[in-house]
C-alpha cells in the first residue's frame, strides 16, 4: 500500500518553531524549512507544486504538492477573515490526500474585525481630538502595513489634519514591496490602484527623531512592536508622563518586555540605572491577528475536502480539541504529531490505464453511449501489464500481442432429475420451462437432441439403472459462468409438474 | 494580374447574367423586387470553396430579408445544406435558417419538416447543436401549434443521448422552453441506452440529467428546469431533494443554478414538510431550505456567494427561529466563552456605565465552555449573516445588507436584531457599501430604536468627507427614534460640527434638525433652557439669526408640544416671527400664546390636519361637477364659470399641498377648454375671410397655446392613467382642428391646405388607433363626431372637410375629466446658485467657468433622460446643456438630487451681468408606435417613422447668476 509519511522536526505540538518533513511517492520534501539565498534547489521532474493565496501576510501561500495521484497541502500560516490590504485564503476543492495546517488558534472563535476596527480608529481618532499623541509600537511587516491603511483611509474620509508618522527603517523596504505587489492584495486595493496606489501614503510621512518632541496631535508608528528596545522604547518615554497621550499595542507581548508590563497595569516602571518612569497615559490592548480561527479552520477543510488531516504549530491541548472537532464533522482522520514522531498515512491513489480505443467502441455500440449512473455495467477485457505501463484492451488482440493461442474452457455439470417421460419429451419440458424462466435469452431447441441457451448447450440422456431418472448433461464455456452456474442450479430444483 | 483580375470579376458576372434566365418564370411572379433566393443561390454555386461559401453568407446575413420571401431563401439554403461537406459551412446555414425564421410576418411553419430532416442526417455534434439551436427558435416562433411543439420535443428526447455536450445543453433547453405537462413524453427505446421506456414527463426526462458527467449539462439541466417554473409550470415537490445534492457540486455554475432551484421550491412548497437527514425530526420545506441556502453563503466560489445573499433576502416564509440564527455568533477563547463587542455594549448601556474599554483583557473571557456544545462549522442557517457581511467580496457584502433590508422589512424582532450589524457596516472600506447600509438602516427605521452607543457610531459617520454619506445619513436621522435625551443632545452636538466643518451641508442639516424636534418633543423639552441658553435672573446674547439650527429644532419639537413655548424669551417670539417668514419650510406654524391674531391663518391650517385634505378634495371635485353641467362650449355663462373654477382651483393647490398636483393638473386643463371657447366665440366665423385677420390672429395663438398646454398636461404630470393621456389627446386634436380650419380661412390656395388635412386625418386615425378601449367613454365629444363622419371626411374635398370640422367643433361638448388617484406635478427647485450673490463671476473669455449646480426634482421620472440645464445669456443665446447620469441620486422614493457643473462662457463684457439658469423638462411623443425593425439593421429601407415631436417644458424658476466675462490680458 503506498504511504505518505510526515515527521515535523520543530512544528509539531509547538508554537515558534518550523519545519516538517514529508515523504511522499518516494520523495522527501521539507516544509517551512528556510533557504539559503542564492542556492539553487533542484525541483524534481515528477513533483509538482501549486500555490494558493494563503493571506497571513503580502505573498504568503499555501502549497498544493503533488507526486503522481498523491498530494499533501500544507498551509503554512494563513488567515481566513479578509482585512484592509490582504483578502482570504482561498483554495479549490482539490482534495489532497492529506492537509497540514497551522492550529495557532485552534480554541478561539474571533469577533468580526469590524467592532475591533472601529474602536481601534475611535480611540485614535479621540486622543488626537483631545491633542494628544498616539504611539502605536508594530513589528515592520504585516500588521504594521495593515494599521496604516486602516488609519490612512480613516484620515481620508474624515478629512483628518493631524500628522502621522512612520519609522524608518526596514518598513520603508516593505511599503516598497507592497507597492509592488497590488495583485496580491485585496479587491478594494486592487481596484482603486488605477486613481491611486494605496501604498503611496498621503497622510503618512517619515519620521524622525526631533519630531517626537513637536507640539500638538501626531500618531506614531514605531518598531518594534512590544516596547523592549529601539525606537519604541525612547518614543515611549518621552511622551509616558502626559495623560492626554496613548499608546496602542496592536499584538502580543511576551512576558518581561515593557509591553506586557504595561498591559497588565503597570503604572511604575524601572528603568535601567535605577530610574523609575511614571507612565500616566492611556494604554490600550488591541488584537489585530492574522491567523485563522477555529472556524477559519474548519472553513478550510471544507473547501479542501482532504482524505486526512494533520494539525501543526499549536498548543497540544488546544489540538486535542480542534482534533476532536474535525473528526465529529467531517468524519476524518486527525493527526497532530509530535516533534520527531512519524505518522504514516496510506493513500489510495488511482492508477492511470489505457483503453484501447476498439474495446470502447464495442462497449459503446452494446450499452449506449453515455454512462448512466443508476443502471452499472461490466465490461470484459484484458489488462496488460508491460514496461511500467497498463492498458486494457479486448481479449482477442491480447492474445494476438503476445502471440497465443485461445484456449477454450468449458465446464460440464450432470444434473439428475427424476422424470417418467421420455427423452425427447423431456428435452422439451426442460424447453418450455426454460422458456418460461429466461425472458430476454436466446433459446434454441435443436434438431439434434439439445436445447442451447446463448452458447450453454443441455443434453438429456435416460440413466442405465433407472429410466425414470434422467441424466441431463450441462455444458457452458468460462465465459458464461454466472448463466451457466445459475442453470445448473434451477434444474437441480426439477422440473415444474404443471408443464405439458 | 490586374487585368487578370478583372476579366474573372466580368466571368463571374457573366455567370450571373446566364442564370437567372433559367429562374425567370419565378421572378415574373415576385413583382419588381429582386429575387434575394435566386441572388443567393448564385453566390453558393460560385462559391468554389468552403471559405467563399462562408464569406457569401456571412454578406448575406447582413441583409434584411423581406417575409415572403423567406422560404424560398429557406429552400436555397436547405439545398445548399444537403451538397455541402464542410462542417462549418453546414453550422452557418443552420445558424441562418434560426434568424430567418426570426423575421416578422414569416410564419415557420413550412420549415419545420425540413428543419427536421436535416437532423436526422447530420452527423457532425456542433452542427447538431445549431439546428437544434434553430427548432428552438422555430418552436418559439410557433407557441400555438401543439402538434410542432410535440414534434420538436421528440427530436429533443431523441438526441439527449448524444455524446457531445453541446448537443445535450440544446435538447435540454429546447424541452424547458417548449415541455409541456399535460403531453407526456414516450422514450423510444430502441438503440438508446439510458431509456427506460415507457411514459415519462418533461421534468423527470430533464432531472435524469441533474447527474450527467458534464457540468455543463448540469448547468443546462436545471437551468431547463427553471425555465419550465418560468413559464408556469409547477415543478414537482421531488426534484427538491435532488437539486439539494446538487449544492455541494464541484462546479461553481452548477452550485449557482442549484440555489435557485432551492429557492424556486421552497418558494413552491414552504409549508411542506421534510425529515432532517440523521434525526427523526422534521422541518418545513421553506426552512430548510433556508439552512442550505444560509449555508452557501460561506462558498468557495464569490458568485455562488453573491447569488446565496441574494436569494435570501427573498425568503420571507421562513421561521424567525431560523431566521435569528442567521445572525448568530459565539465567540471563544481558549475555550472560554467570550462576549462580543456588540453584547458588551449593550451590557454597557443597560449598567448605566459609560464605555471604559481602558483596561486590557475587559474582555477577558469569562465562563468555561462545554467542548461538545461548541459548535466550529455554521450549520444551516447559523451565522450566514455575519459571514455575508464580513466577506471578502463587496458584492456579496452589498448583496448581504440588501437581503437583511428586506427581511429585516418584514420582521421587526429581526429588524431589532440586525442592527448592531447594520451600524457596523457603516465602517465598510468600500463607499458603496457604507452607502447602502445608510440607506437600508433607513428603511427598516420605522422598527427600531437607537440605543446611544449605537446612534455614537452612526454619527461618528457624520464627519465623513463624502457628501453622498453625509447627506444618507441626514435622511436617515430624520427618520430615526432616539431614546433618550441624551441622545437628541449628541446628535445635535454632532450636527452642529458637521455644519461646521462642511457648511455647504446647511440644508440638509437643518431639515434633520427639523424632523428630530419634530419626531421628539418631549425629549427636546428638557433640553430647551439649555439650547436656548435661557437663565433665571441673567439676560443671556440672542443667538445668531444667520445660524438658525438649534431654533429650527426647538420650534419644530414646539409644535406638538403646548407646553414648550412658555420656556421661550422674548426674543424667541420675534426669532420666531423672522424665520417663519424666511425659512417657512422649516419652522412649523405654531399656536403661540397672545399671537392668535398675527398667525390666525397658520393655527387654523395647522389644526385641521387631514379633515382638511379630505374637504378640499370634496371641493375639487365639486368644482368639477359645476363644470361638467356645461353642455355647449357656446352656452353663455359658460366662460365666467370656467374662468372662477380656474381661479378657485389655483388657489386650492397653493393651499393645500398634498392636492396641488391635482388642482393645477384640472385648472391647466379647463384653461386649455376656455381658450378653445374662447377662439370659438370670436366673431370672425361670422365674418368675411378678409375682414377679420387680427381675430384671426388671436385665434391662432389660442390654438398655439392650447397645445403647448396639452404637452405639459400629458408630460408634467405623473400618475396619469390612459383616460387622462386620451382626454389630454382630445384636445390637443380639437386644437390641431382650429389650427386646420385656421389655415383654410387665412392662406390662399389649395396645395398646403390639401397637405394639412390630409396629415389632420392621419392624426385622427393614429388617435382611434391609441386609444380605441377609450373611445367609450368620449361619448358625445368632438372626436366621436368626427370618426362618425370619417369615410365622408376621407373621401370629400378639403373645403368641404374644414367646413365639417367648424361645425363639429362648435357642436362638441366639453369633455369631463376624470381625476385619477394620484396625480403628481413634477417639479424643481434650484437650491445653488441661489441667486443672491453680489459678486460676479469672474472669468476670462474664451475660457470656461464652472458653475455648480444642486436642485431637487420631485416627481420626475427617468431624470437622466428627460432633466436638462439651460443656460440663457443676456444676448439672448441660450445653451441646453445634458447633465451625466451620475449627477443624478436618488435620496429617496419620487425625488431626486441633481448635483452638476454646467460650463459657461461668452465674448467679453463691460459690465457684469445675469444670466439665467433653469432646468428643463424634456419630452418626445410619437404620434405612432414605431415598429420594431426586423432582424441587424433593416431599417435603413424603410421610411424612417413618423416624425417625433420633440419639445421642453421649463419646470423650475429660473435662477439669475452674475457674472463677468473679462478680455483676455495681452
């Protein structure tokens, strides 16, 4: 039986780490493993691999990877809830034989991004109004693009004036990229691009260092993103003593950084060499995550349709649920490996033949042209085997290619049966009853002394001992089995008393 | 070469030449039209090879062809059909034969058989596929012969079976526009595989292939299916379970025409009932259909999607238990049950606490979760809405909002719900989307209530830079119910800010001012010493009469409110005074204490409300009646009833508003009677022709009048019935009438005069022609007699036609009109430019300058077509300038909003100066009904039908522009 087998090496069971391992149709494939720049990587000949939007951040994919009849999809991160500059991972019913997803938020059902939008663009909208200063630390990639399409299209429609600002640096080469790649954005984007690229941000400037003291309104994106260091952190500082102003952390933050001090209502802070930092403004929680939910999740699998299903990245508790989700709904199994441990999954994969194009003809010209599902045919033919390929062809020009003669094989039976009348008289009760038996048969009584059914020849001969019981001879070839079997047995039940 | 060239070209013609010598006895018999079959014919036989063949018929297709000689190019064809081998020649002539059985006056009748055999010869699919192409444009031709019609279903059923999938698609659609349900259909079943024998019906032979290999042929199938419900028949309950497996087909197009076959059975069977599969339980068909429909909504395919949300919105049998569900949502995290933002807020609201939202984690999740109650995948009908709403697709979003619109319509608990959805889509990246969502919220307000937190997000919208948004959600606030003081309080607030910020908002704004006071009262009473900025002991500033918004609101509230005026100061009566005067349709009359005498007329309109409408309606209709007592256009005293009648009717329409489309539409039409008596009662008919050319002369301009009265009757007014259009007719003939007889007496020779009554005549006939199920009831009126006289009239000389026709006119009585329900004046009103500007445009010459333009239209129809501006320069040039559908928005039902820039320029002035701007109604009538051209462009032989009469009607007042062209500096 032909497997595919799946080992992570750092994504099973855990969040943070990557990479799988899959061996698929004799060839091994390392998933989300990194590349080195500049080596060329050999794609084999035999395997082939499709990309689908995948909408976690601007090109990312999830990837269709296919060996002969076998596939594996594997989704890398994705997110199925459309935003401001990506839409949502779509892909087609391609039903891989097995799918690999992420399972970041396996128990989390999320709220529309609406109400999280519109708080989001109020309170900033607010504390400018007021004429304080909004921070908004960001990671460069991603999420930072996606906050200030959200602020660039609120300044637009509400003819906003106050200055925002964004720092420089790695996010400048991103915004470059995202310029670029207006196709891989989402419909709104895409179809405005004509008037204006959305990319080319009228309201959002570059920022520098002497502005964080300027007066008045401004809004500030600054990396990184959880206030432990860099241009975040002096920001912070600066502006941490005023109540009018606000800062907004719009992800996670890990335990230790200022961020996650902060956001569990730290009002103290301790710096480096002793000093202590009063922080009098508003701090704010906002989740703009772009994962997939549980129900993107499940939304998935159900435009995949996979024959099995393997859950990465994620917390083993968490799996343990979705896991038990997936196989309630859609009757599949799920798998969630841990690191190092392998599981095998065989497939079924179909094999390709050739049908010679004769044999079909005949097929065509017997039952009808077009296949009708509520009335199922058989069809006889050969299957050849030779040089790594199939085909089916009939009988007769099997044996012509490899040069054979036909053999015939015929099965004889002897039925007794307990009748007074004579032979002939017999022979044609057996006639009549068959007759009566087998509508839709070609029946002959012959001249000879034997009734033929199709090619099933009868023969009827008075036993030596006893008259009485007759001896009816059965002959069919191989290739009438079932009619000639199924004869066999009616006329070890005798005759009817009722025929004449 | 050339020459060589050449002397083919004259070969070839010389072959022309020699063959209609052989077809001669034929062309004897067709009259001197040119024989097209036999012109035809000689193109095929030249046609050496299959692409000649194909360019000759190619050419020949782009010429109409006259009906009776159809079937002879018909026979041509089908001749050429049987000689020729080339596939594609043979599908162009099979795609001919369809358009020629299209052209009118041709019945195919005598093509069928032919058309028939051909199909059973054919051996190529595509070709195959185009004559079954054209039995169904010949069945269609032919929809009352039953006997053709059970001929081409036979044939459909023969080639069901077909392998080519076109083949297939053009039997099922023929059996859905032609398969009737009372001829059952017999399968004949030799040599086909798939037959069963017997007889069966259209709908089962066509749900066979609800399963066949090709999507295609799905598609087809019950697309076949839809166009039998199309045409009336019921299809059976049966099919249901079947077009249910096919929602989860692999195909988006299958998927797409399965919704609507759901859709179209539960629309047949609602109440019926159907078992959940994997349960004992069962549910009406209408919901759960509903559920599968819902659950579309989160396909792959974004037309699948779109058409889901669509056919939701349509589904208004269904339970408001499944229906509620659609907006369902649980949210979790970490497997703990957590609220959404919308249930906190109502939390929120309902604790009295004002939004914190300071703390992280305030939404923390609370209470753990049961794993096995959680449900992950929306099934049936569960959260369709949310996931419509927030989908990646506007159009599907659009889709979504408009379906929760109509449910919403009609389910106030569901309206009740959706709203918090509503709200949020006002926050949608895609205007169109906002758009929409204003305008729904809207619709469905008479529902609802807004709660504070949710009025907050609808008018935090109030500041967006769009002026379409703005002006929505104006609309919106004026018919919504707020609930608390607080309430009237931020939306003022915001308002005023809006003012501000865009004060070219003004109108709008205080209109919603307008509504909101006048809609609650007794929450603007508590609030009125605060906005009036009243003070026990201190005189307090007057408020800014220029900026009236607060006051538009505290009268308006005042109105239904007795006890608010004693809160008013001094100045507050003399503000009110002053803007009852200058801004009267947006300050109420109101019954103030001490001033009964000043506004004794206002509190009297204002008291009797509807017993009013109902009285001046009587009054119309009196007035009415007294007119119709007049028999005799000459009898005496007629004229001075007419002429009060007139004036009684134009003061009631400027009383009573609701009636002024009716009043005016009555006064212009006995206007229209009195000019007429009037033209009549001259003496000049009792004088000598030369003697009375100034009566002549009044006449003739009373006839011009009455017809331009009679194109604003017909075409300024909406909600007019075809009795109205054919009394309105009427008159227009009784003037062309005076105008004939006019002529006659003024002009000299016969030769305009003959023209002139010949084309009167014509006239009579095309009015017989429109209105013949009128003609009862203008018993007794001028165009009786004159049809009566008719075959005289057709047959005597001019002379004795006018005379006739002087008689009749002064014999006829005057035509009684009857009054339909409702009759609406379309009318407009130029908000910008106001006029009022001292300030000249400036502009240099030979350039242009804009001007903006914002009117709105009441009760115009089709606007983009008919609404124009003119522009008239104090030299008398004028220019009518189209403005572009876009300009055009519609805020709500029979008005309209124009928002346009019109170009100006002219030569250099010395002085500045007003130029006139007005918009114009414009109207086409065609005395005729114009036919239909056949088939490509076969009007081009044809007279071009009778001249329309084109014209405008100036509609709105014009309004005066100052502006200064200056020479350009050198």
């Amino acid at each position: 039986m032909p497997e595919i087998k799946v080992t992570p090496l750092g994504a099973g069971q855990d969040v943070g780490r990557s990479c799988i391992l899959v061996s698929i149709g004799g060839k091994n494939i390392m998933l989300d493993c990194g590349m080195h720049m500049g080596f060329n990587d050999d794609v084999d000949d035999e395997l082939e691999i499709k990309a689908y939007y995948a909408g976690h951040v601007l090109g990312a994919a999830m990837v269709h990877i296919k060996v002969g009849s076998e596939s594996v999809v594997y989704t890398g991160d994705y997110n199925m809830t459309p935003d401001r500059h990506l839409g949502a991972a779509w892909i087609d019913k391609c039903r891989p034989d097995i799918l690999i997803s992420e399972s970041t938020y396996a128990t989390t059902i999320r709220d529309s991004k609406r109400c999280r939008e519109r708080d989001f663009l109020k309170k900033v909208h607010e504390t400018v109004e007021r004429g304080g200063k909004v921070l908004i630390p960001v990671f460069a990639l991603g999420r930072a693009q996606e906050l200030c399409i959200l602020l660039e299209t609120f300044w637009e429609r509400m003819n906003l004036k106050a200055p925002i600002y964004f720092s420089t640096g790695l996010t400048e080469k991103a915004n470059h990229y995202y310029k670029l790649f207006i196709t891989w954005t989402n419909q709104k984007i895409r179809k405005t691009f004509v008037q204006r690229n959305m990319f080319e941000f009228k309201h959002i400037k570059a920022f520098d260092r002497s502005y964080a003291d300027n007066p008045g309104p401004m809004v500030v994106f600054a990396t990184p993103g959880m206030l432990h260091a860099g241009q975040s952190l002096q920001i912070f500082k600066k502006w941490a003593g005023n109540d009018k102003n606000m800062v907004i952390m719009p992800g996670y933050c890990v335990q230790g950084t200022i961020g996650h001090k902060i956001l569990n209502g730290q009002r103290k802070l301790e710096m480096e060499g002793r000093a202590t930092l009063d922080v009098k403004l508003q701090v704010e929680y906002m989740s703009f995550s772009a994962h997939a939910d549980a129900k993107g999740i499940m939304q998935l699998i159900r435009m995949a349709e996979p024959r099995n299903m393997l859950l990465v990245h994620g917390e083993a508790v968490k799996m343990e649920f979705l896991k038990g989700k997936i196989e309630q709904e859609f009757s599949i199994n799920c798998y969630m490996p841990a690191n190092g441990e392998t599981e095998t999954v065989s497939t079924n994969p179909s094999v390709p033949v050739d049908i010679s194009l004769n044999l079909l003809k005949r097929e065509m010209a017997l039952g009808g042209p077009l296949p009708d599902p509520k009335k199922p045919r058989t069809m006889h033919g050969t299957l050849i085997m030779k040089e790594n390929s199939l085909r089916l062809v009939s009988p007769e020009q099997a044996l012509k290619e490899l040069g054979l003669n036909e053999h015939q094989l015929r099965f004889t039976c002897r039925v007794q049966l307990q009748d007074p009348h004579s032979d002939p008289d017999t022979l044609h009760r057996i006639y009549t009853h068959l007759k009566s038996v087998l509508k839709g048969y070609t029946i002959q009584h012959l001249p000879d002394g034997t009734v033929m059914v199709e090619s099933i020849v009868i023969k009827v001969s008075s036993s030596a001992e006893d008259t009485n019981t007759k001896v009816l001879l059965l002959s069919w070839s191989y290739q009438d089995e079932d009619l000639g079997s199924f004869l066999s047995t009616l006329l070890k039940k005798g005759l009817p008393s009722g025929l004449c | 070469m050339a020459a060589h060239l050449k002397k083919r070209v004259y070969e070839e013609f010389s072959k022309v030449v020699q063959i209609p010598h052989e077809e001669a006895p034929a062309k004897k018999l067709r009259l001197s039209k040119p024989s097209k079959s036999a012109a035809l014919h000689i193109d095929l036989c030249k046609a050496t090879n299959s692409t000649d063949a194909l360019q000759y018929l190619l050419q020949f297709a782009r010429k109409p062809v006259e009906a009776e000689s159809v079937e002879g190019v018909v026979r041509i064809l089908l001749e050429h059909y049987y000689k020729e081998t080339d596939n594609s020649v043979r599908l162009k002539i099979a795609s001919l034969l369809g358009l020629l059985s299209k052209t009118q006056g041709f019945s195919p009748d005598c093509i069928v058989d032919d058309a028939i055999n051909t199909l059973n010869n054919e051996k190529s699919h595509q070709v195959l596929a185009q004559l079954l192409d054209t039995l169904l444009v010949i069945g269609t031709q032919l929809p009352e012969s039953p006997a053709v019609r059970q001929r081409l279903i036979e044939m459909a059923c023969k080639h069901l079976s077909d392998t080519y999938f076109g083949v297939r698609n053009k039997c099922l659609q023929l059996l859905g526009c032609l398969g009737t349900v009372d001829t059952p259909l017999t399968k004949d079943n030799e040599g086909l595989g798939t037959s069963t024998g017997g007889v069966r019906d259209v709908q089962s032979v066509i749900s066979d292939y609800f399963g066949d290999q090709d999507p295609r042929v799905r598609t087809a199938a019950i697309k076949a299916m839809l166009q039998l419900h199309e045409r009336g028949m019921k299809i059976y309950q049966i099919i249901y379970d079947q077009a249910c497996r096919l929602l989860s087909d692999d195909y988006e197009q299958v998927r797409s025409a399965a919704v609507q076959m759901v859709w179209v059975l539960s629309q047949l069977y609602p109440e019926s009932i159907v078992p959940i599969p994997s349960s004992n339980e069962e549910i009406r068909l209408v919901d759960d259909s509903f559920g599968k429909i819902s659950h579309m909504v989160s396909d792959g395919s974004w037309m699948v999607r779109v058409q889901a949300a669509k056919t939701l919105g349509s589904m208004l049998q269904v339970s408001p238990h499944f229906l509620e569900q659609t907006l369902d949502k649980k949210l979790m995290s970490d497997l703990r049950r957590k609220r959404t933002a919308h249930e906190r807020a109502k939390e929120l609201y309902a604790s009295g606490e004002f939004s914190s939202g300071r703390k992280w984690a305030d939404d923390a999740p609370k209470e753990k979760v049961d794993t096995n109650a959680v449900n992950l995948i929306a099934s049936g009908a569960c959260g369709a809405f949310v996931h419509g709403l927030e989908d990646e697709m506007y159009e599907v979003r659009i889709a979504a909002v408009e379906a929760l619109c109509l449910l919403a319509r009609s389910s106030p608990s569901f309206a009740e719900k959706c709203l918090d959805f509503l709200v949020d889509m006002f926050n949608d990246e895609i205007e169109e989307v906002r758009l929409q969502s204003i305008h729904v919220l809207r619709e469905i307000s008479t529902h609802i209530t807004l709660r504070e937190d949710q009025l907050d997000t609808v008018l935090a919208v109030l500041e967006d830079s769009s002026r379409d948004i703005r002006e929505a959600l104006h609309e919106l606030l004026c018919y919504t119910n707020v609930s608390t003081k607080e309430c009237i309080q931020l939306a003022l607030l915001e308002l005023l800010k809006n003012l501000n910020k865009y004060p070219t908002d003004r109108n709008s704004v205080w209109k919603c001012l307008k509504f909101l006071g006048s809609r609650h009262p007794t929450l603007v009473l508590p609030l009125v010493p605060e906005l009036l900025s009243t003070h026990p002991y201190f005189d307090t500033p007057e408020p800014d009469m220029d900026d009236p918004a607060l006051l538009v609101l505290v009268f308006n509230a005042a109105k239904s409110c007795p006890t608010l005026p004693a809160l008013f100061s001094d100045h507050t009566f003399r503000h009110y005074a002053y803007l009852r005067d200058s801004l009267s349709h947006l300050v109420p009359p109101l019954r103030l204490p001490g001033r009964k005498q000043l506004y004794g007329l206002d509190s009297v309109d204002s008291g009797c409300g509807s017993g009013s409408v109902e009285s001046a309606r009587l009054f119309l209709q009196q007035s009415l009646n007294r007119v119709s007592t007049i028999q005799n256009l000459e009898a005496p005293g007629a004229q001075d009833l007419l002429d009060f009648t007139i004036r009684d009717l134009q003061r009631l329409g400027e009383l009573q508003t609701e009636l002024a489309g009716a009043a005016d539409f009555c006064a212009t039409y006995l206007r229209c009677q009195l000019l007429l008596m009037k033209a009549l009662q001259e003496k000049l008919w009792n004088m000598a022709v030369p003697l009375c050319l100034k009566q002549n002369a009044m006449a003739t301009a009373a006839a011009r009048q009455i017809l331009e009265e009679t194109y604003k009757l017909e075409f300024l007014y909406s909600g007019l019935e075809s009795r109205q259009v054919a009394t309105i007719h009427h008159v227009r003939l009784q003037a062309k009438a005076l105008q004939l007889v006019l002529t006659a007496r003024t002009r000299r020779g016969l030769e305009p005069l003959i023209s002139s009554s010949e084309k009167f005549l014509q006239e009579v006939e095309s009015f017989q022609r429109l209105f013949l199920t009128e003609l009862p009831h203008l018993q007794d009126s001028f165009v009786e007699k004159v049809l009566e006289l008719m075959p005289r009239l057709s047959s005597c000389k001019p002379v004795e036609l006018v005379k006739i026709l002087q008689t009749t006119l002064r014999q006829s009585g005057l035509l009684q009109l009857k009054l339909p329900e409702q009759i609406h004046r379309a009318t407009a009103t130029i908000i910008e430019p106001t006029g009022e500007s001292d300030n000249p445009l400036r502009f240099t010459t030979g350039l242009v300058v804009a001007l903006d333009i914002d009117a709105t239209l009441e009760h115009v129809q089709d606007p983009q077509n008919t609404v124009k501006v003119q522009v008239l320069y104090p030299d008398g040039q004028s220019h009518v300038i189209q403005p572009k559908p876009g300009d055009f928005r519609k805020p709500g039902p029979d008005r309209h909003r124009l928002i346009t820039q019109v170009y100006l320029s002219h030569t250099a002035w010395t002085e500045p100066c007003q130029i006139e701007v007005r918009l114009l109604l414009a109207y086409s009538s065609s005395s005729s009904s114009s036919s239909k051209p056949g088939w490509s462009d076969s009007t081009d032989s044809l007279p071009p039908p009778e001249a329309a009469i084109e014209g405008t009607i100036p509609f709105s007042k014009p309004v005066k522009v100052y502006i200064m062209p200056k020479p350009a500096r050198r």
